[in-house]
C-alpha cells in the first residue's frame, strides 16, 4: 500500500511524452466542419451512424410487416424484401454498430479517458471519417442505382451474389456495395490505428494500462481485432470485384445459369465464406468487446461499487480477442468444408464460452453488496445482460456443431444473432448514450421520456426475439419472405409471426421517442453539472463541461489511482475520482 | 422493486412459453433422434443458467437497491469464487461438448451400406439422380448441362446410362435404409433441407457434398431450400416420399434413365404425343 | 488459411510479449499514487508505433492474399503463368531502393545532408524503375496471351502485384513529403531523421512482402507445401 504523499509527488518525473502540438481551428467550418477535434468527429461518426441506421430500422419494419402479414403488401416483392434484408444487415453491423462504437464512443472517450487532449494524428482522424461518410453515401447509392442494391444477404455469397437471379447482381447494387466495403475499411484503418495509437502513446501520467477504465480497455482491444480482421473482408471484396468486373474466377465455378453456361470456371465459393467469415466472426466480438467495456463501467458507477474482478475482466477481454480468430468455421458447418474441421471449430467455439462467462459473473456480481441506483443507464446495463446471457446461451446451440446442424438456417440463428449482437449492444448504446449526454451536452436526456423508453425497447425487444428462437425450432428457414402452407408448422406460427411483427413496430416507434429526446434535450434538458453521476474515471474531471477543444485547460490530469474507487472504506464520499491526490484511509485489503 | 419485479416476470415468463407454448420441432423422421437428445441436454443447461443469472439479478436489484445511509462493499476481486466459477462453467461446457462431438463423429461416419441418392439444385427446383442397377452414379459436370441433359451426366461414362433421372418432380426413399444423399448444384448454392431429418448440408457448384440418413417414418416431407438462392430462394421446395419397400419398388419402375432420356427422339414417340 | 493463422501467431504473440511487460497481473486497487507507477508510455515516436501497427495489417492483407492464393490453388483448373523473366530485374531494384534508404537513415542520423539527399533520391527513383518494370511484367504477360481472366493463376499475379505496387505508390507520396522537406532544410532535423526512419521501415517491410510474394508466384511456395505435405504422409 503506498499512497500518494507531498514528498512522493515531488518525484513525479517530468511528462515523458512532449505535450500534443494541437491543432487550432480558425473559422467556422474547421470547427465544426472538418474539424480534427475527436471530439466533433465523434459527433459527426455518430450522427452519421444513426440517420443511416434509422434507415435500417425502417428496413426491418418493411420486413416485419411481410413476414408478419404475407400477401397484404404488394410493393415487398421477393426482390424487394432481399434486398431489404440485405441492406440491413450490412448497415446494422458495420455501417452502425462498428462505425457507432468504434468511430463514436472510441473517438469521444479515448483521449478523454486516458487524460490525452486529442488522438495522436488528428488530421487522419478527420480523413477517417470523411471516407466513413463517403462509404455510406456509395452505399446510399445503391438503392438508386438501376436494378437496385444488392439482395444477397448481407454475407454476398457467391456465386450467386454477382448472378442474374439475385436483385442488384448484374446491375451496379452489388459493385456499389463492394467498393463501399473497401472505402469503409480504408477509413476505419485510419481511425482505428489512431485508437490504438493513443491508447498505447497517448495516455497521462499515472495512467497505468491497468489502470484504465473497461470501456478503453474494450474498444482498444476490439480495435485490434478490426485491423487485423478488416482486411479479411477487403481481400474478400476486391477479389469479388474482380470476378463481377473483370471475368476472373477466384470464387466463380463452371455453372449453368438460367440454361445459359457462364463464362467462370474452377472457382471455389468456399474461399470466400472462409474469408468472409475469417472478418465476420471477430467482427462479433469488434461489436461486442466494447459494450462489454461500457456496460462494466455503467454497472460499476450506479452500483457505487468496483467492478468485481477487475483483472479478470481485463484478461477475459484479451482472451476472447484472441480466440475468437479461431472460431470462424462455425458458421460453415453445413458448408460443405471438410467435416473433421466441426471437432476443431465446435471446441474453440465452446471454449470462448468461458472467459465470457465469466465476464457474465463479474457484472452481476458486482451488484452483490452494491448500492444499486436504478438509474436509465443502469437499467439499459441490467437489460443488456439479461439478453446477453439469453442470446449467449442460444450460441452455446449453434456453437456445438452437432446441435447446429438442425437449426442452421433456421429463425432460430437470427433470433440468436439479433439477440446477442442486435439488440444487447444497442441497449449498450442506449445506456451508454444516457450516460454520457450529460459530458456531450451538459444538460441530461428526460428521465420520463427515457423510462418509456426502456421500457418498451427492452420488454418489446424481448418479446421479438424470444419467441422467435421457437420459430426457427419449429424449422422455418430464414430468408423467406412467406413460409406458406407446410405441413410441418401449424397455422398458429403464422399468429405468431404476426403477433412478433407488432412488437417490431411498437419497439420501432419507441425510438422515435429516443431521437426525439436527443433533441429537446439539448436545450429543455436539466442542467447536469461536470459530474452528475458522481463517477471516477477521467472523462468526468474536466474543468469545463462539455470540454473544449484540447479536454483539459492548461494541465493534463495526473493519475493517481485505479478507475474504480467506489465506496472505499473511510473515504468522506462514496468515490474518488482517479485524479484525486487524496490519500484514502482504509484497512488491509 | 419493480425492475426486480419484471426480472423474474422474465424468467418465469421464459420458461412458462417453452413449457406451454405449442411451438415444438415437428416429430422425427429420421434416425437423428440423438441430435434432438443433444440439443435436449442444451437446453436444460443453458435454462438452468439463465435462470440462475437473472434471477440472482433480481435479488441484488432487490436487496441493494439505494437506500439513504447505506455504502456498497469494498470487495475488488475473490480468487477463490472466481476459480470455482471458471471450474463449473467448463464443466457444464464439456457436458454440452461431449456428446455434440460424439454425435457429429455418427454423423460424418456414412455407413458402408448406405445407398447413394443425388441431389441436383438448380435455381428454382430440384432434381435428383438414382444409381440405377449398376449401383453407382456416371459422372457428371456443370459444363455438360444441356436442355436434354439437365444433369449434366457424361454421355461417355457407361455408369451414367442407366441412372435414374428425375427431374422437377418429387423423391420417394424406402424406409428404414440409410441413403447417402449426394449434393450437387448447377447454378448457385443451395441447401436441401427437411425439418422431419434434422439433416441438412449446403449444396455447392464444382463440388459434391453428403450428409447420410435413414428414414424412419413413411410419409410425405417438404423439402425446402435453406440456403439463399437468388429471389425465388423462398418458392423453392420439394417433395420427399418416404415409402415402404413395395411401394418404392413401383415409384422406382415408373422412372426413366438417362440411356432413355438422351436417345434421339423417335417419330413414333413424336405421333403418341399428338392426338 | 494457414498462412494468415501462422502470421497471426507471430502477431499475437508479440502482443502478449508487450503486454507481459504491461504488469497486467498487477493489483491496481493497491496501487495508489502518481509517482507508483510512473507511465508506461514508450519512448518511441508515436509515429514509429503507428507505422509498426499498420505494417501489421499490410502484412495480413498480403498473408491473407497469400492463403486465398493457397486454398485456390488446390482446384484442378489451376494452371500457373510462366514468371516474367523482368521480375529478376525488379526484385534487384527494390533491393536497391531499400539500401538507398538505409544509407539514407545513416547519412541523416550523421548530418551529411548531401548523402541524405542522394539516398532519398536513389530510393525514389528506384522505386519508381521498379513500378515501370512490374508494368513491363503484365506487358509480357498479357502480350503472351496470359490475361487476368483465363485462369485464376492470372488472376491472382496481376491482384497481388497490383496490390504491392499500390503500396509502394502511396509510399512513394510520404517519400516525396520527406525528399522535399530534406531539400529545404539545411541540417538533418529531428523531423527529417524521423520521416526517413519511417520510409526506410516501411520500404524494408514492402521488400520483405515482395520477396514472400515473389516465391509464392513463382510456384516454389507451392512447391515447399507439396514436400512438406509428402514428408507428413
């Protein structure tokens, strides 16, 4: 136990990395335009992330209503839903979850929680999101494109991908989509290496790596992963790009289409599932890793209590890092790849089940002995881990290569997915959103408007996805814009389809309800003060808030402690923020 | 109180669906039952632990829920819990594991007296090939793929003569014999798919994949497509008869070969058509 | 994909060396205090540790274009183009041009600006002889009736040379950057001497991945995998 004196503070030696030349805007558009503050940046990535995700909520509406009520909509032609499906897909998992988690949160709370006053290269960081908004702009093009956007399902498989009878396969959807891909990687190379780059370089003194909070220590980690995986897809892409544009045959077979031979031969469209999925699965936990961050330090902070197990946590985020580059086959055991690789992938798979099981145990207790403020960012962590833990559970199913062999394909994959990787990381941003509004704006989001909703996304997510798992139990296959009459599912499927249509619906307008708080409350919203939560980390010690360009005045923060002294025995309050010189009286630990 | 509340409303609510709910697996016809006795095993296991989860969840929101007065604990880590924790876990994973990869182990292991049957995928509909008397298929490629020869059989092989040709139109299989099915694709994949076998296995161009069963059950199935296949990916099903020996035996007479399939039309076929 | 998992290990594990050295085991909640322990920040130049991390995902690209290339390999259309007999040439250029820039990084560390110069100079205009010879190389390919369609053999030569040549293009920009900044100042500031040390890394690693590439093109890679595969059997 050594605590901070007079005399040992003497010692701090002088920064050890010179102080960030930084950049200074001169009018208007610089500032608020291409500005290379990570802060507007992160503003602008969210921003951007959001209106195209609304667009893919509206998507799943129309999707929902087809399947809920098949036959009353003559516009969702099958043509029409693919291609519905499809963009949702691709812009809910990249163009949302990895640009609003990565390019939003990590570019807001890196510098701020490490003590740095900006990203080491600022003006890369600007490039990277304007290439961001350029790959969702590309994207947007598609769907006025002739022929429309693409319809393969957000994995593009080929061959059929880049065929006449997919929608968008001959026309330019699938072109538009592939080069949105690439812009989108080279973009978030640039960004995610500033990540890296600062959490490594940037920090302040005293600002030990394990002394960060969670929430760095998921985004940087996730961040690792995207640059190593991300290239993946980019292969995958450029070589698909090759095979629509210029006749190669990387992933193109001899195939007769329509009666008609193709050019292509001896191609393998297994090659691009293992490379798709070589990027797609760490893509799960690039998404998840930072959530899991966040929702620790949400737990952490309302529960006035440390997170439980702290260095657990930090080995289980770098553990499931790693393995989770060794799991990609799991999503091709009914593939046709060679069967002996199901024992391999389906004990990887299962493996990885233990460090985030035990990430699992770690939040809950920690509310063990807390003092549980059931505050909306609270409530958005418990709902997270009560459709975390389900949609976890679901994957120990398809995991077991057996189990999954039944049920691949099956609604019940996309209830599973929807659960673990939809709706638990959007309930993160949800709570991490409500948290961090007051740092962003000053001011807090309405506790009423937030009630509601919370509480219909999260009952109403619930009520989407758990019935769902059953549905695909009964065998219906995904992708199918009307099942029919089959003699293996009773008319009662159909109710219940309907009925999870209306859930879609009532959950879908809850988020109106969301934007349009973001709105009102920028100006009506409570004051919230510097530090309205009471909490530890950096981020909160700021001398203004919001905090300006540069975060911290004239000197950055010296770290003196850990981000989580909650409740510490014979402390005055119940926290210490991680900048407090104070020496803490306790007794033996 | 509330949140407390609606949490084990949750769980309650969880498992009073999967219990009374009517929406089940439709009943086995294949002899796959240990995967439904594997997915079984996951099913407790993972219920138990959801349960445990969120129901201790609700506790905690319960019990330490903010009162004036009251700090939380100081309690940064427990080696001891956490060991003991990492221990159960792993073992509820092998319980799972276990028997997933014996199963599989059956399920990658096609007995030596299975007879093959293929499967022929095409955008949108499905065509099959038996073996024919010789018992073994001709070979056969994509390239070969005429209006005459929908398969794409080699003409040179003399295996493929006298394989049965059935296309667009529905697949009998006698009962109780196990069957390679044999999975090919001339355009795009697919994936042939029958919820009452629980098998299924992606059909790929330049390729042939398998799976193996054994019907247990006589009846008529569905066949579906499980693999999206280009817009009429939905409308792509199928047929599959599952027959006694007899019955079989009739389906099978009233089938033609490929030999008779590519003969040069004859006129006298010419002048039964017109009337 | 043995070739991207064999890459990934070698990256992995250098992750976990640094973090080892990261004291992750550690107990912070014990640790109160500024000067206990002072950061951790490397002493290397931010920029240095940026380049290091991207070099990381160039070379996973170029690994992950090395499996494809492997896994396609595998199917029985696949029918190799003869190797320009140009390539040679090339790869002795690109040699150069990375000994240019070592010299380079030498004369700049001792202040001899007119060495730095000459060296930058070299370097670049090697690199640029060297984009003109692989160009030359897809001449001679196509001129011999190996376009990028016939087979994917083709396919993947023109893919990946294109791929190494967009790198060496865009490094070619920072080297222009640097060359004109050299130019301008009379001694060899902190600011020069970095920018070199950064090309010269990142023109070492594109050696390095041309060098890989070069054998896996000219099917002695193919060759390797086909003994070691018997020497297993």
């Amino acid at each position: 136990m050594v605590d901070a004196t007079p005399h040992a503070e003497q010692g701090i030696p002088p920064a050890e990395t010179p102080e960030l030349e930084l950049y200074h805007p001169r009018g208007w558009w610089t500032t608020y335009v291409f500005s290379q503050d990570a802060k507007v940046i992160a503003i602008q990535y969210s921003g951007t992330a959001l209106a195209i995700g609304l667009v893919a909520l509206v998507l799943s509406w129309l999707m929902r209503l087809q399947l809920g009520f098949p036959g009353t909509f003559d516009f969702i032609t099958p043509e029409a839903y693919y291609q519905f499906m499809t963009m949702h897909g691709m812009i809910m998992v990249i163009y949302l979850l990895t640009a609003l988690f990565l390019g939003g949160f990590g570019n807001y709370l890196i510098p701020l929680m490490v003590g740095a006053r900006d990203m080491v290269f600022p003006y890369v960081n600007m490039l990277s999101y304007w290439i961001y908004l350029l790959a969702v702009l590309v994207l947007v093009a598609s769907f006025f494109a002739p022929g429309g956007p693409t319809g393969a399902g957000w994995t593009l498989y080929p061959p059929q991908v880049i065929l006449s009878g997919t929608p968008g396969g001959q026309g330019a959807g699938i072109v538009l989509m592939l080069v949105s891909l690439i812009l989108f990687i080279i973009g978030f190379t640039m960004g995610g290496l500033n990540y890296v780059v600062t959490v490594i370089q940037g920090r302040t003194r005293g600002m030990t790596l394990m002394r960060m909070p969670l929430t760095v220590w998921g985004i940087f980690t996730a961040t690792v992963m995207a640059l190593l995986a991300f290239p993946a897809l980019f292969v995958a892409c450029v070589m698909m790009l090759f095979d629509r544009l210029l006749g190669t045959s990387f992933f193109m077979p001899a195939l007769v289409e329509m009666g008609e031979l193709m050019s292509y031969g001896g191609g393998s469209p297994i090659l691009f599932q293992h490379l798709f999925w070589f990027f797609g699965h760490p893509e799960v936990y690039i998404v998840a890793l930072p959530a899991f961050g966040i929702v620790s330090d949400l737990i952490s902070t309302h529960a006035r209590k440390n997170i439980f197990g702290y260095r657990m946590m930090v080995w289980a985020i770098v553990i499931i890092g790693a393995l989770s580059f060794v799991v990609w086959a799991h999503h091709m055991y009914v593939s046709g790849m060679h069967p002996w690789f199901g024992f391999f992938f389906a004990t990887t798979t299962l493996i990885i089940a233990i460090p985030t099981a035990i990430k699992v145990y770690n939040w809950v207790l920690t509310l063990w002995r807390g003092d549980i403020h059931l505050t909306l960012p609270m409530l958005f962590a418990l709902a997270f881990i009560v459709t975390f833990v389900n949609g976890g559970l679901t994957g120990l199913f398809l995991g077991n290569v057996v189990v999954d062999v039944p049920l691949s394909d099956t609604m019940f994959v996309v209830a599973h997915f929807h659960m673990v990787m939809g709706v638990a990381p959007v309930l993160v941003v949800f709570g991490a959103i409500y948290h961090w509004y007051p740092k962003i704006t000053g001011r807090m989001l309405n506790e009423a408007m937030g009630q509601f909703h919370f509480w219909v996304t999260f009952v109403g997510a619930y009520a989407i996805f758990f019935p769902m798992h059953y549905v695909g139990l009964v065998g219906v296959p995904r992708r199918y814009p009307e099942l029919g009459d089959v003699a293996f599912a009773t008319d009662s499927v159909h109710s219940l389809n309907a009925f999870i249509t209306i859930a879609a619906l009532t959950v879908g307008f809850a988020q109106m309800v969301f934007l349009f708080n973001l709105v009102w409350s920028l100006r009506n919203g409570r004051e919230a003060g510097g530090n309205p939560w009471r909490a530890t980390s950096l981020e909160w010690q700021t001398p203004t808030t919001p905090p300006p360009h540069g975060n911290w005045g004239a000197e950055r923060p010296v770290v003196y402690r850990w981000a989580y002294d909650y409740s510490v025995p014979g402390a005055p309050e119940d926290f210490i923020a991680q900048n407090d010189p104070g020496s803490r009286h306790r007794g033996a630990v | 109180m509330a949140v407390a509340l609606i949490l084990v409303l949750v769980v309650v609510g969880s498992i009073l669906f999967h219990i009374l709910s009517p929406w089940w697996w439709s009943p086995i016809a294949s002899n796959w039952g240990y995967i439904d006795q594997t997915l079984i095993i996951t099913f407790w296991i993972t219920g138990a632990v959801f349960s445990a989860v969120v129901l201790f969840m609700a506790y905690c929101v319960f019990r330490f829920r903010h009162r004036e007065g009251i700090k939380a604990d100081y309690n940064p880590e427990n080696k001891k819990l956490e060991s003991w924790l990492t221990a159960v876990t792993a073992v509820g994973v092998a319980a799972m594991l276990a028997p997933g990869l014996y199963v599989w182990s059956q399920f990658i292991t096609v007995p030596d007296d299975a007879t093959e049957v293929e499967v022929v995928g095409q955008q949108w509909q499905w065509n099959y090939r038996l073996p024919g008397e010789d018992g073994r298929l001709g070979k056969s490629d994509n390239r070969l793929v005429t209006y005459e020869n929908p398969l794409g059989i080699d003409p040179d092989d003399p295996y493929g003569q006298d394989d049965v040709v059935i296309e667009a139109a529905d697949l009998h299989l006698p009962i109780d014999k196990p069957v390679k099915m044999l999975l090919r694709s001339i355009d795009v994949l697919h994936d042939f798919y029958v919820p009452e076998f629980r098998a299924k296995m992606d059909m790929v161009p330049g390729t042939v994949t398998y799976f193996w069963f054994t019907p247990t059950r006589t009846g008529t199935f569905e066949v579906l497509c499980a693999e999206l296949c280009g817009t009429g990916h939905g409308y792509m099903r199928g047929i599959v008869m599952v027959d006694t020996e007899e019955d079989y035996q009739a389906w099978l007479d009233g089938q033609t070969t490929f030999a008779r399939l590519s003969a040069p039309p004859k006129v006298g076929a010419m002048d039964a058509v017109e009337p | 994909m043995s070739v991207i998992l064999v890459f990934l290990v070698v990256v992995i594990g250098f992750s976990f060396w640094w973090l080892s050295h990261q004291r992750l085991m550690s107990k912070p909640w014990l640790e109160t205090g500024a000067a206990l322990p002072a950061t951790d920040v490397p002493e290397m130049p931010a920029a240095k540790v940026a380049l290091g991390i991207f070099l990381a995902v160039v070379g996973s690209l170029f690994a992950l274009f090395a499996s494809a290339y492997f896994m396609r390999m595998e199917y029985a259309d696949w029918q190799a183009p003869p190797l320009p007999p140009v390539l040679w040439f090339n790869t002795v250029v690109l040699v150069l041009a990375s000994i240019a820039l070592s010299c380079a990084v030498r004369a700049a560390r001792e202040d001899r600006m007119d060495l730095t110069r000459l060296g930058l100079a070299a370097a670049g205009l090697s690199s640029v002889v060297f984009l003109i010879g692989q160009l030359a190389a897809w001449r001679a390919l196509s001129a011999a009736g190996h376009f990028i369609d016939v087979n994917a053999a083709n396919g993947f030569f023109y893919l990946i040379t294109g791929m190494h040549g967009l790198h060496i293009l865009g490094g070619l920009i920072a080297l222009a950057r640097v060359s004109a900044l050299a130019w301008r100042e009379t001694y060899s500031s902190a600011r020069v001497r970095l920018g070199i040390d950064l090309c010269a890394m990142y023109w070492h690693f594109l050696l390095f991945v041309w060098l890989c590439l070069f054998i896996l093109l000219a099917g002695w890679a193919g060759d390797l995998v086909a003994i070691c595969r018997q020497f297993l059997a």
